[in-house]
C-alpha cells in the first residue's frame, strides 16, 4: 500500500473530539502529494458532488478530484449571477480508515482563498436534516463586501468498529451570495436541500498519469488569493488508518 504523503506543515491532529493542534498556522499547510496519489479534473457530469442552485445552471463548474489508497476528495467550485460557492467531500475507500476531520464552521470558511483574511460578522449556527445527516451550518456576513454567506458541513458514515467513533465521509464548504443580495432562511433550506454526495469512484492498480496533468488539477483546487478561489490546502488528507484492538491510529 502507498504509504501516506507528509504534511510540508504538518498539523498534529488528536482523536474526534477534541482540540486540534498544529505546529503551523493551518492556513498555511500544503500536503506534498504521493508518488501513486491521482488528481484529475473531471465534467461536472461525472462529480461526486451536486449543488442544484439556479444561479449555477450556466455558470462556471469545475470539478477536482484527488484519489490515493486510502481515501478520495473532491474539490468543487460553483459560480453564477455573483454568487460563488465552494466545497470538499472527502470519502473512505478502504476498511479500517476512518476521517479525522479538525474543524469546526468558522474554521472550516477560512480553508478558501475566497473567505481568507476577510471581516465576517457571525450569526447563531443551526442545523437541518439531510439525506446524509444533519448538516450544521452558520450564517455570516463579509463586511466589506456587502456579501451574505453561510458555511456548512456534515459528518457521517462512521464505522462501527473505530474506537473513535470518526466519520468515513465529510463534506464541508460556504455559499456566498452577489454582493448587495439577501440571504433568506427560505434560500438556505432550499441550497441544503440541493446538496448530495454519491460514492467514491476507487481506481483501482496502478495509476499513471502525466505530471502536468496533475499538476494542473491541483492548482486549480488550491487556486489563488488573486483569484479568490480554491482551497489551498488540498488535498487534506483526512484519513487515517485505525486498529479495532487497542485504538492505535495511523497516518501511514
């Protein structure tokens, strides 16, 4: 088995539930990818992630997914009539893995280029069933943008057997609307009620694929400050591997 990349700024990450500490400002982490792992940007068609939305019918879409041995990701961005979102899904393909995902809302909004260093004016969270599980969103403003947003995320598909009791999926993103649009609670419950995520896609054997194309792929995912878009630590590398027997997890 391809044994897992480290972390150029490598977060030290306890068991789900409790804090999450870092040698580094999170912000900054890049993962260094492994030699087998795949990253290939695919039609919006064949993505694991659907956001159903108006404004997104003829807008930009693009898709970008990361497939090693252990998990797979998606990184996806929706932009239209000025309003943008984006998101990652992160699955399991592989028995005994489970996620261990570190962050919380506000926290999560601060992994994307297009939320990064701004002034955000927070609301009260909530939360609303899903075909997945409860979703938990929070309302917040960019202030100097005139922007209203929300982020979200959700956990589920735990297995049964992780001492830990981690998610085997998780998905977490933000929806800003245009500049100067309202954000009503009605739209909120309309986009959640949009949201879905099918099955990973595993690749199985070997991969091979031009070092270009990857590259290419990647940048697209981590994007730019410049262009407000991306997540530049992607891929996160979630997964970890854990024993049933004394709860002993690993990275590798």
């Amino acid at each position: 088995m391809t044994r897992r990349p480290l972390s150029v700024c490598r977060p030290l990450l306890q068991p789900a539930g409790l804090a999450a500490l870092s040698v580094c400002v999170l912000t900054a982490c890049a993962m260094t990818l492994g030699p087998g792992d795949r990253v290939e940007q695919v039609p919006p068609e064949d993505g694991l992630v659907v956001l159903s939305a108006p404004e997104f019918e003829a807008g930009t879409a693009r898709h970008v997914r990361h497939t090693d041995s252990w998990q797979q990701e998606e990184y996806v961005l929706l932009a239209g009539r000025g309003a943008q979102a984006e998101i990652v899904y992160a699955a399991v393909t592989e028995t005994p893995i489970a996620l261990t995902y570190p962050y919380a809302i506000q926290g999560a909004v601060d992994r994307w280029h297009f939320n990064r260093g701004k002034r955000k004016i927070w609301d009260g969270s909530d939360r609303r069933g899903t075909l997945f599980d409860p979703i938990f969103y929070r309302r917040y403003r960019l202030a100097d943008e005139d922007r209203d947003c929300f982020g979200f995320s959700a956990e589920w598909d735990h297995p049964s057997d992780d001492p830990w009791s981690r998610p085997g999926r998780v998905l977490f993103g933000y929806y800003c609307a245009a500049p100067g649009a309202s954000l009503s609670d009605d739209k909120i419950s309309q986009l959640i009620s949009g949201l879905s995520a099918k099955d990973p896609r595993k690749i199985r054997g070997p991969v091979t694929q031009p070092a270009a194309e990857r590259t290419a792929a990647v940048q697209i995912a981590r994007g730019s400050q410049a262009e407000g878009t991306g997540a530049p630590g992607f891929p996160f590398y979630f997964a970890e591997r854990y024993n049933d027997t004394d709860g002993d997890g690993s990275k590798h």
